[in-house]
C-alpha cells in the first residue's frame, strides 16, 4: 500500500521519459521515485474527488489532450483512455464534485472544452465548448486569447476561467448539470497582467498570479465577480531582468501565499492579514531554472518544488510558524519536470 507521502509529478517530454511519475518522501527513506506511467506533453493533472482517477493533459499528434486513468492499489496508474480537446496546448484540468464532468483548458487556441466521464472513470462523450475572443497590449504574448485555468468556486456555482491573452477572468455560472447559464467577465488592471492562476481562500477572497507583470492579487468573489482589492509584486523591486510567475498556492493551515518565478528563479511568499491583505515576507531560491510548480505534502511539513529547465526537483522544509521554507539535500531528476499533483 502506498504511504501518505505519496505524490505525482508530471514530466513534459514527448520521448521516452515524458510522463507521470510517482514519487514518494519520508525524512527516514528520503526521496525517491516508485513509478511511472509514459504520456506525451503531460503538464497538469488532478484526480477525480474520490481519488479513484486521475485525469492529465497530454498531447495527441501535436494537438492538445486529456487522459484518463484508473489508480491501483499500490498508487501504480492504469490507462483508461484519451480524447482530444479541439485545441491545442492543453495545460489544466478540472473535475466536477460528483465526477461527472472534466473541464480542459487550452493554452494556444484560446477555449476550454467539457466531457461527460464515464462511470468506469474514462473520459466521455463531447458535452461542450467555448472560445475566448480578445487580446491585450503584449502583443508577444497577448495577441489572442489564451485560456490558462479553469477553477470552480469553493460553493461550485461558478466557474472561473483565466485568460492570460485577455487580461480577464471569465466567470461562467454553473447549473445543476454543470452547464453554463450566464457570464460575466472581470478585466484585470493594469493591461498587460497576463493572468495565469488562482487559489480561493473562502466564499469571498482569492489570489490571483498573473504571469506577465509578475503579481499576486487580492480579489473579492461575489455572485460571479471579481474585485481588485490589493496587488503585489513577486519579484524586488531592483529586479530588471526578463522573469514571468507561474505556480500559486496557500500554505496548509491557510495563513501564507506562495507563488513561483520563472527567471528570477524563486518563489515568493506572502502572508495573510486581517481582510485577506498581504504583506511579503520573503523571496526564496528555487534551487534551479524555471521554477514551474510547487506543493505542499501531506505531512504538512514539506513541499516539493519542479524546476523545468534543470530537470529537478527538490524538497524544503515548511516552517508554520512564520511561513518560511528552506531547501533540504533530497533532490530528484526528472525531465522537464511540471505539475505536482497529491491525492485526495
């Protein structure tokens, strides 16, 4: 049987070592990897609420994909199926509470596609699609729409839809089928953001990074809308080099905000004060190049941080106290390793 501090990382590759593999830590046995599965352009992946699937983008002929697997009992993942995604880049998944439905972002042509999913746990039949129009003042990275994350609201009324082209968060709200009834649309200031992605804190508060500017946002959630209360930078002020933000998460006991950059080569941390307000606290190595992901393990004691350009990824110790993380010896070689994804 697996252990508690068993986790998943996706390597982006199209030969042979691109895939998922599973990992493992413990402060006794260290960091080691106790499977893999071959997929090609895996990048994001998540399971289904009762940890029984695990759903991962991937690339089908050169155009986007999403796979669906079966987890055994030693966490070993068997193959179900794969279907296209009418786009190109997939890079984020999102299954519905019940498991009835995955929605799939693609990067590239700007939309994000819904699935029925099987009882077996595969993926279904085509349920339904939608595409981005616009662009923003970036004209490299912003001259279309680019769907980057597809993330429900912590009631599940809502789904939220970053578009990094559009400088926009599209909030569509959700029926009792998980189809779309209405949306609204919360433009990001200043143009140029690019944002990328999103943890909700409760009901009301979320934390939105936005690539391209590299910042972190408060925003305030209500019936459908987004408002920008507070923005901060994830990188020192005398920082001019090229640098753009990739990953954001909320520490455990939900005190902290974390979110990576790709170029300066960190990860920044914030704390949470009264109203949901941010102070950072500290800017850390990430021990390698483009640093793409990061998660906090089940142990509430460490996370594990991918770099993707140095095919590494590296253990640190999580402080609860003050939020501070600091890298240990257990390091790991992965290719182009991206997403770390723990099971429910």
């Amino acid at each position: 049987m697996k252990s508690c501090e068993d986790f998943y990382i996706l390597g982006c590759d199209d030969g042979e070592e691109g895939g998922i593999y599973r990992c493992s830590f413990s402060e006794k046995k260290g960091f080691s990897i106790l499977g893999f599965t071959p997929l090609k352009g895996a990048s994001y992946a998540c399971f289904s609420p009762d940890g029984k699937y695990f759903y991962s983008t991937c690339r089908i002929d050169g155009e986007g994909g999403v796979a669906a697997f079966k987890v055994q009992k030693n966490g070993d993942l068997k193959f179900l199926n794969m279907k296209e995604t009418h786009g190109r880049s997939a890079c984020h998944v999102e299954v519905t509470p019940d498991g009835n439905v995955i929605f799939v972002a693609n990067y590239v042509t700007g939309n994000f596609k819904a699935f029925k999913l099987r009882k077996d746990g595969g993926i279904g039949r085509d349920y339904y699609e939608i595409e981005h129009e616009g662009d923003g003042p970036n004209k490299e990275r912003q001259a279309s729409a680019h769907v980057h994350m597809c993330k429900l609201s912590p009631d599940k009324k809502y789904l939220a839809v970053m578009d990094l082209g559009c400088d926009a968060l599209f909030t569509y709200s959700m029926d009792e089928k998980w189809k779309y009834e209405d949306i609204s649309v919360s433009f990001i200031i200043p143009e140029g953001s690019g944002p990328r992605h999103i943890v909700f804190k409760d009901d009301k508060t979320a934390y939105l990074v936005n690539e391209l500017l590299n910042t972190v946002m408060l925003l305030k959630f209500d019936t459908g809308n987004f408002e920008i209360k507070q923005t901060l930078s994830t990188i020192p002020d005398d920082f001019t080099a090229f640098t753009k933000a990739a990953a954001i998460r909320l520490s455990p006991d939900g005190k902290y905000v974390y979110a990576s950059n790709r170029g300066h080569e960190s990860i920044a941390i914030f704390k949470i004060g009264r109203g949901g307000k941010l102070t950072r606290t500290a800017i850390i190595s990430s021990k390698g190049v483009s640093p793409r992901d990061f998660e906090f393990l089940k142990d509430k004691k460490h996370l594990v941080m991918t770099n993707e350009n140095t095919d590494n990824a590296i253990i640190y110790e999580w402080n609860a106290k003050d939020g501070s993380i600091a890298p240990t010896k257990w390091e790991l070689r992965i290719k182009h390793p991206l997403n770390v994804v723990l099971q429910p």
